[in-house]
C-alpha cells in the first residue's frame, strides 16, 4: 500500500480525525493500489478479422475463503503475550525483509448473534518470522519479548521494545463488508508454541477481541520442510499440544501460486 501520508502513523491518524477518517484513507490507499495481478497483454487482430475473446484465469484470493470459513461463533479470547507492542505501522503489506512463504491473510469481523459485518474495526496482526523471531526485540530468543513498557492508546498493557524493527507487524480498517487484508509470510514455530498470528479487534475506544489464530498442522508440515524454516528444525509443539489453541481460530487454507492463502470469521460479541 502506498503511503497514508508522509509522516503519519496510526496514532497520529486516529488523534486527528477518529476511524472514520482513518477508514476513509485507507480506502482512498487501496483504490490507489495498481491490480496485484497486472493488466492482461492482447495482441492487435490481423485486419478483416476478429481476434478470439481471451479471458485470463481468476488469481485465487484469500478472500474467495471466506463464505467458507465456517459458520459465524465467538471467537477464543486468550492473552496478547509479552511480545506485543504498537508499532503504528497502518498498511496491508507486513513483510518488509522478512524471507518466508507468503501468506495471504483475510479476516472478516462480525457482530453475533446475527454475524453482521462491522465497519471501522481497527485490527491490529503480528507474529513471528519463519525462524520464531519477533520484531522489536533485538537478541532475544525465538518467541521472546521484553519487558512492560506501559499501555497503548487502547490502555492495553505492552512490552517495551528494544529496537526499532517493525516487520510483520501492521494494522487495518475493516470496511463496509467487515474485511481486512494481510500480505505476510507463514510464520515460523518457537518452543511449546504452535504455529500462530497474534491479532487484536478494536471498536471506537475499546479492545474488543485480543486473540490468536492457528494453521493447520498438516500444512505447517509441508511448508517447514523448506528454506528458511528448515533452518530451525526441531517443532516441538502441534495444534493438540498448545495451551492456547482453539478451533475457533483455526484458519482456512488453500494453497496459491505463489504460496498459501488463509481467512476466517472473527465473531464479537453484540454491544
């Protein structure tokens, strides 16, 4: 996504108009985007002919996931974790250096008990790199953060980080259609950890979903038998033996060309 405007973050952005102008840039950005999968060549028809139709084949997109994502249920709430931290980076595409399998992420949030969407929720996604690594602590051990460092803008507890890196960390406005997307990489595993993004869900003022979402098993099989995730052999952990895994964020997956694609419905309580 380009940027929302020089110098600004996501503080920033919200101290000066509230979400509804933060939603209203961020769809401004998005129009601005250039179609991810290119403009379509077509040659010029020989004269006194009629060129055939020629039609290219649909890139799969994550959110084509998402009417099959499962039916609409509340959401496990679990703990943020000592790695979490506000990084005010406002954009879609997380990765920055970050080698991996791309994952493309989509999320849809919605109000039960009628599982309507809902606008302007500000969702906050981090995680790991593909060797357990998270930004802002630099040195730490995989799956290590640092210590309190106070609250964000939300008043939810944070880490102090220890450096300025902020990759695969990033925050969206979900639309009229409840939907936000991610361009990440699959993350990696850490000990007693199974494979997980952290993500939060804020309305207004409030946090109102702090939770983690989990891939599937047989899937983290197939991609950690490459570069660079074989560097960092030995999982120890699976869906079955973490304490903080839930069916209910478990993603839905479909492979891409390019790498994996991933969605699920993220259930709210009403009011």
């Amino acid at each position: 996504m380009p940027p929302v405007a020089a110098g600004m973050d996501r503080r920033q952005l919200l101290g000066a108009g509230g979400l509804l102008t933060l939603a209203g840039v961020l769809a401004a950005c998005r129009r601005a985007e250039p179609d991810p999968a290119g403009p379509v060549a077509t040659s010029d028809p020989v004269p006194g002919t009629t060129a055939p139709a020629t039609t290219a084949p649909p890139v799969p997109q994550a959110v084509d996931l998402l009417d099959g994502s499962g039916t609409c249920q509340l959401v496990h709430e679990t703990i943020a974790g000592p790695t979490w931290f506000d990084a005010h980076a406002v954009r879609s595409d997380v990765r920055e250096d970050r080698p991996g399998v791309p994952l493309d992420l989509a999320l849809r949030v919605v109000q039960l008990p009628a599982c309507t969407p809902v606008p302007q929720a500000v969702v906050d996604l981090w995680q790991c790199d593909a060797l357990g690594v998270y930004s802002g602590f630099a040195g730490s051990a995989p799956g290590q953060g640092g210590s309190p460092g106070g609250r964000d803008e939300y008043g939810d507890a944070q880490s102090a980080a220890t450096d300025g890196a902020t990759f695969l960390r990033g925050t969206q406005v979900t639309g009229a259609d409840g939907v936000v997307r991610f361009s990440t990489v699959y993350p990696g595993w850490y000990p007693t950890r199974t494979p997980h993004l952290h993500l939060k869900v804020h309305l207004g003022t409030a946090t109102v979903l702090t939770t983690q979402l989990f891939l599937d098993d047989t899937v983290s099989d197939q991609v950690y038998a490459n570069d660079p995730y074989r560097q960092h052999a030995g999982r120890d952990t699976r869906n079955d033996r973490d304490a903080f895994y839930d069916p209910s964020g478990l993603l839905r997956t479909a492979p891409s060309p390019t790498g994996w694609l991933a969605a699920t419905t993220l259930g709210i309580p009403a009011g």
